[in-house]
C-alpha cells in the first residue's frame, strides 16, 4: 500500500510541476495546485502516524473531492 502512495504522491508531483511550466494558461495554476496538495496527500512518509488528526479515510474522500473538481476547474477556461 505504501508503495502505491508513493507513487500516486511522485504523478501528483510531477504533474503539478508539469502544469506549471509548460502551461501558464487558462486554470492551469489551480490545476497545478490540486496535483500538488494531491501529492501531500498521498505521501506515506507525511502520514505515518496521524500528525494533524487526520484519518486514512479524511485523506481519501479529501483526494477524491479534488479528483472530481477538475472538470469544474477547467471548464471556464475553454
């Protein structure tokens, strides 16, 4: 399972990283921060334990929230 959050957290990262440099147009900011704040969200090392009180399952309803906000994020920029 760690090795799943670890990966989702480096296609989170890299694709927020990605958005902001080759895509400085329309909501490609609000893209890229999703996919960041995704990437800390599925990152293993970060919830080990719970440090700020939150559980597995707040964190993947959190990500899911996220994941189906993108439609919303982009249709005013076509």
């Amino acid at each position: 399972m760690a090795l799943i959050g670890w990966f989702l957290s480096f296609v989170g990262l890299f694709a927020g990283l990605a958005l902001r440099q080759d895509m400085p147009i329309g909501g490609s900011v609000t893209l890229s921060n999703l996919a960041i704040g995704f990437a800390l969200l599925a990152c293993p090392m970060l919830w080990r334990e719970k440090p700020l009180g939150i559980s597995r399952a707040q964190r993947i309803v959190v990500a899911l929230v996220m994941i189906l906000t993108v439609p919303l994020v982009i249709l005013p920029a076509a």
